[in-house]
C-alpha cells in the first residue's frame, strides 16, 4: 500500500471494514494492521491508495506534462527531432502523485512525452493563429 503521494509503500493486513466513518471521510473506511516499522500508529487516519479491479497496462502521466485547453487534458508527443504533436488524454484515472494513468491503448507505441516546457508548446502551437490587426490610415 502506498500513503499520501509520499514514495512510501508499507505492507498491511486487512481487518475488517469500518461500523462507522467520520462524516469528514467522503468514502469507505477500513481496518488494517501495519507492522511497527511503518510508523503508524493506532487509530492514526491515513489516505491510502489502494488498488482496485483489474490491473491496466498503463502510463502513469506527470502533472507537468499535462496542459489543459478547451476543458479537456492534453499532452505533447515527440514526433521528430524538433516536431511535436498535441495528444488528449483521458482524466479518468489520477495518479497518487498528481498528473493521470492513461491506459497503453490510449497512446502510440513508445511515445516520448514531454515533461517539461509542455505549457510552452501550447503556448506557441496557438501563437501562429494570433492575427495582430494592422493600422490602414
């Protein structure tokens, strides 16, 4: 199990599932046992990432390689040495760390994602449709 967007992963037992919830946990509480070595302490509230259903084959996506444009997520993919292309990407599935887990179906084989600078790219992939108005008198 890993807790908070910490790269901390801790191995816990499964008791039983919570009679009651504080009515600030928007969600399901459970019971685990951890061993002491995880520093956590009885009755401690922990936001746990726990996985669910079946394992995907999947990229996990960085927040800074994601921009937003037109209410929909978007990254940019290499597709030569100076050549990018803009690529959406669902937002269905969020990573611990921020940023999203997109399914291999979702992208071309080996895609190389842009990390850093991606704001950039959109900034100037529009900037060429700017038309500045030009002064006839």
């Amino acid at each position: 199990v890993q807790f908070g967007a910490s790269a901390s992963h801790h191995q816990v037992d499964f008791v039983s599932a919570a009679t009651q919830t504080d009515p600030k946990i928007q969600g399901l509480s459970f019971y685990y046992a951890a061993d002491a070595a995880s520093n956590l302490l009885p009755g401690m509230n922990v936001l746990a990432f726990l996985p669910s259903g079946a394992p995907i084959d999947g990229i996990e996506i960085p927040a800074s390689a994601v921009v937003w444009w037109t209410g929909r997520a978007w990254v940019y993919l290499r597709t030569g040495a100076d050549t990018f292309t803009r690529h959406e990407i669902p937002t269905d599935m969020p990573a611990p760390g921020g940023g999203f887990i997109v399914s291999v179906k979702s992208l071309p084989p080996t895609p190389e994602i842009v990390t850093q600078g991606a704001q950039i790219l959109l900034s100037e992939e529009f900037r060429a449709q700017i038309q500045v108005g030009e002064d006839n008198k």
